[in-house]
C-alpha cells in the first residue's frame, strides 16, 4: 500500500497534465488559425513568467525537511531562468521586436528542459514525499506548464508567420 501513495504525485501530474491538455484542444487549439500568436503568447508568458515560486523548494516551511538537494536546487534554478526569459521575451512580443521569435525559442525550450529535468530528478531522488505545501507546484502547476509549452512549440512551428 505504501508504493500506491509514493505514486501519487505520478498520478497527480499525469491526471491533471491531461485535463489541461483537453481543456487546450477544445478551447486554444481549434483557434489558434484565427488568433494572432501575440494574443496566445502573453498569456502563456505572463504564466511562466510566475515560475519564480519554483524558489520555494528552497524554501523552509514550503517542503519538509529532507527534501533532496539533487532536485530542489536544480528544479529552484531553472524555474527561475525559465520565469526571467519569459518575462523579457513579453516586452520583444508585445513590440513585434524581431528578437520575439528567438527569445520565445529560447524559453520555450529552457523551460520545457527545466520542466523534464525536475520532473526526473523528483523521480529519482523521491523527492514528493518532502514537497510539503510546495507539492501542489508539481500537482497543479507543472501540468499547466507543460501544455503550454506544448502550445507554444505549436505557435512557433505552424502559426507564427514572420512577426507576431
């Protein structure tokens, strides 16, 4: 029985993951011809733009004692980086700056990597059973997360036509 709540988190991050990416191909998908990339973008950038909460591994009282280094740091790090090239690809989006379309690249990418990399190192140093009120980041945040990611590699590769 104890394996069943070690995987709970598993469940919660593939459950949910699944219900954004419903959620994405009934409401953002089907509209995505129609939409300028720039109204899906911000959006999807003032989100990630957010990531700096991934701070709160590292933070006392946010998970429990015991919490692997191995993934808080890298996971932490990289949500950061990942949160501060969103907020600067918004600016180069929201000008039509010809910097948009790499910067967004670049996030996307960095962030979609973070978002593996943490996602693993959680897997093999058992990190859920030391999230503490941060598990929810992992549960609920993450999934969003991924979809968008998702959505923005759609953008960039079949809808973004010169600037956005």
């Amino acid at each position: 029985m104890n394996g069943l709540f070690d995987r709970i988190l598993t469940l919660n991050l593939i459950a949910t993951t699944l219900v954004f990416y419903v959620a994405a191909r009934i409401y953002v998908l089907p509209n995505l011809n129609r939409l300028n990339p720039r109204a899906v973008l911000i959006p999807i950038l003032l989100l990630h733009s957010l990531r700096h909460l991934g701070l709160m591994f590292l933070t006392r009282g946010a998970t429990y004692p015991g919490l692997p280094q191995q993934f808080a740091y890298p996971a932490a790090l990289g949500d950061f980086v990942t949160a501060v090239l969103a907020f600067i690809s918004i600016f180069f989006v929201v000008r039509g700056s010809k910097a948009a379309r790499p910067f967004v690249w670049l996030f996307n990418i960095v962030g979609t990597l973070d978002l593996i990399d943490a996602i693993t190192l959680a897997t093999i140093h058992n990190a859920p059973p030391f999230m503490g009120p941060a598990y929810w980041i992992p549960a609920f945040w993450v999934p969003a997360l991924l979809v968008t990611h998702y959505i923005t590699f759609v953008i960039l590769i079949k809808h973004w036509k010169d600037n956005a």
